[in-house]
C-alpha cells in the first residue's frame, strides 16, 4: 500500500469513527487563514476532530 493511501485510509477510518458509527457523533472543528504580505498572500487551512485526550487534525 502506497502512503498516500494509506494516509487516505486512516483519515477515511477517522472521518467514520467520528461521524458517530461509534458512539454519539463529534463535531468537527474547521479553520481558514488568508495571509497577506509583501512578498504575495498565503491561504492555509483544516480540518479537525477531538473527543476527550484524542484529536486529529489534519491542515491544508
């Protein structure tokens, strides 16, 4: 199995445990972030999952 899908099949695994297939379901956290600066702008971002001391976050 390549990284990348393994790395698709962890989130994928993460996404179903936290939309509630486990369990009550957990709200997802999202952030946007649009830079600007001399030098050109600069926009990230991501997504993020936390239920007690387990969280995931994965950023763009």
């Amino acid at each position: 199995m390549t990284p990348i899908r393994l790395t698709l099949a962890l989130a994928l695994t993460a996404l179903i445990s936290g939309c509630g297939a486990d369990g009550e379901p957990v709200q997802p956290t999202v952030a946007a972030n649009v830079g600007v600066s001399g030098s050109g702008t600069h926009v990230s971002g991501g997504v993020g999952l936390g239920k007690g001391p387990f969280n995931l976050w994965l950023g763009f």
